[in-house]
C-alpha cells in the first residue's frame, strides 16, 4: 500500500466534490514529530498542476524541514500554529493567516504546544514532485 502523498499522474479531468472527511488518511512517517492526519483534494506528478491538502495537527506536531520546488501557499484554517523558514524566527499563525514559502525555500510549519492546527497546503509540480523532505527540527530551531 503506497504513502497518502504518492502522486498520481494527473488532476481530475472532471468536476470533482470532496466531502468533508472523505480520504482523510495519517500522513507518512518520516515528515514530522509525530502522527497528523490529511485529506489528500488534489494529486498530480503532471508538470505544472497543483497538489493540495487539508492537514489537521494534534498539539506540538510540526513538520521536518522541508522544501518545495515552486512554493507552497499555507492558509490557516483553525487553531494556533507556528511557521519558520530557515534562517529566520519562527512565527505565530492564526486562523486565517496565509503564508507563501518561495521555491526551494526550507521551512517548517506544525502546530502550537497548547493548540491544534489545521491548515490548506497548496503547492505546484515541478520535475514530478511538489516537495522535498529533510531533517527533523531540533529543538533550538523552534
């Protein structure tokens, strides 16, 4: 059985609903401090079309370090979370918010010690993929 964030060839050809709850999965092992959840809306290794998710984060959980090839627009859905691109300070976000991380970009996003986080992540393909992943955040990063 493959990853929630294997590609598949392309968008939907046709209209297509996606009901709340419908193909809410846990994200793979390997992308963050612990278990999260994501309902995977768009999936394509098709140059140039989007991948979106909606990813909902339990308290404390936040990704590794991770880029994406044409960027990445993150809109704050509920809770409380944190943001950080390398280099930088992490920052508070809120429901509402909206961040764009720029290609190649490393960064981090999860959610607050005292909060759940929930977030619409939206991001283009390039070369067949719309990610890369990398280390964990340690603790003095955050």
């Amino acid at each position: 059985m493959g990853s929630v964030f294997d590609m598949l060839p392309a968008c939907p050809q046709t209209t297509r609903v996606f009901r709340a709850g419908e193909g809410i999965s846990p994200a793979p092992a390997g992308v963050s401090n612990g278990t999260f959840d994501v309902q995977m809306l768009l999936s394509s290794c098709s140059e140039g079309e989007m991948t979106a998710m909606r990813a909902h984060m339990p308290p404390g959980i936040i990704t590794h370090w991770h880029s994406h090839p044409r960027g990445q627009l993150l809109f704050v859905l509920n809770g409380t979370g944190h943001a950080q691109r390398m280099g930088d300070e992490a920052v508070a976000l809120y429901a509402g918010d909206a961040v764009w991380f720029a290609p190649d970009e490393r960064h981090w996003h999860g959610a607050a010690p005292e909060s759940s986080f929930e977030y619409l992540s939206i991001q283009p393909v390039k070369d067949g993929k719309a990610v890369d992943w990398f280390e964990p955040v340690t603790p003095e990063a955050f």
